[in-house]
C-alpha cells in the first residue's frame, strides 16, 4: 500500500466515533483495546482467568469460540509449523508469550481499531491467513493485535459498548453525556435518523452536529 497516511483506521458502520478522544494518540502505534484479559485456550476448550491468564477453568462457553474453535486450532498449527523467522511463525512465538501458553487467542469485539502504516503489511499478511481460516473478525484482529509486536506498545482505548438490556431504544441521547468520555459508541443507527424518527433526529441535529463541528480538525476549517 502506498498511500501517503499514517496509519489505517477500521470504524463499523453502526459506531460513533469521537473524534476528539483520539488526537493526542501516536500515530505510529497501534490502537485497540486491552485484549490480555480476554484469553482462551482453544485446544483444552477453555476460557483463561481475566485476572491470571495462566488459568483457564471456565467452561468455552462463548458463541464465537465454540463455532470458530476448530478454525482457531488449525490456525495455530499453521503459524506454528511455518519456517522460523517468518512473519507467522514471529506471530506464534509472540502469541505464547503474550498470552502464557500455546493455543491461546485473544477474543475481543472488533469495532473499531488502529493500525500505523508502518504495520499494515504484516497486518494484512496474518488478516489474510486468518480469513483462509474462516476465522471470525472478533477473534482474528484481537489476536493479531496481540502477535505483531511483543512486548506491546499497544494504545488502549476505551468504547461505550451497549450489549443486551444495556442496549435501550433511547441509549444514544439519554446516555449522550456519559459517552462523551470514551473514544466511541456503539450502537449508533443512521437508519433511524434516515427514518426520520424524531427523538434520534432531534439528537443528532441537537448535540451530535454541534459537538461534530465544535472539535472538526482545523483542516477541515
């Protein structure tokens, strides 16, 4: 890729994302959320210890882990089995390393991340692997976030993530000045706006437009 940027930003179609929280990130590291906490061990077909990765006793009872852990399996091998001094099999050493043990991969929603240019073709090298592999995005780019740099120089950021009973009809305004502090929010639908629902349109023409305009770059001024 020779784009003359820093770095690439990933944002999913139903994120806010603000802006403001991101300006003062080095451009040359990568940024993602803390994915050393969310561990499993897919070959035991266990979930590791948030608090001590070392331990993994909890039954593999999250949905992308038990449809993707025979994918998961295969691509370890691979990475593992790949000529020393590789870009993969660098991937495999760095993944032992970094989450205590063989067979383990990262597992974290995958909405929004960053990747500097400096990255971006080995990034691309082991996204590719993982597609062959059939391997779902939340459990791909965690892990390879996790395997391109050991030790890590990973930025953490923080997102307001609505799952479940969290995830209220009115989430987008009520919970507006909560959410101002994260780096973004999910889940933001322009096809209600679009639907011309009018507490979703009073929001975004009330607060979301201002605050927008308020901290555009000054290259857009």
């Amino acid at each position: 890729m020779g784009y003359n940027v820093s770095g690439f930003l990933l944002i999913n179609d139903d994120v806010r994302l603000n802006i403001w929280n991101w300006v003062n990130f080095n451009r040359s590291q990568i940024a993602f959320e803390n994915v050393g906490t969310q561990v499993a061990d897919v070959q035991s077909g266990k979930i590791c210890r948030k608090n001590d990765i070392n331990v993994c006793d909890s039954a593999l009872n999250h949905k992308w882990l038990k449809i993707y852990r025979q994918m998961l399996n295969k691509t370890f091998n691979i990475l593992k089995s790949s000529p020393r001094g590789s870009l993969q099999h660098t991937c495999y050493e760095n993944l032992v390393a970094a989450n205590k043990g063989e067979y383990k991969f990262n597992f974290k929603t995958s909405d929004v991340y960053y990747i500097p240019k400096r990255l971006t073709t080995q990034f691309v090298e082991l996204a590719t692997l993982f597609r062959e592999q059939v391997v779902f995005v939340g459990l791909a780019v965690p892990s390879i976030i996790q395997c391109l740099e050991y030790p890590s120089t990973l930025q953490e950021v923080k997102h307001m993530f609505l799952w479940g009973t969290n995830r209220t009809p009115d989430a987008a305004w009520d919970r507006w000045n909560e959410s101002l502090s994260y780096h973004s929010f999910h889940p933001f639908k322009l096809s209600e706006l679009l639907e011309h629902k009018p507490n979703i349109t009073d929001h975004f023409c009330r607060d979301l437009l201002p605050t927008l305009r308020k901290h555009r770059p000054s290259y857009w001024r």
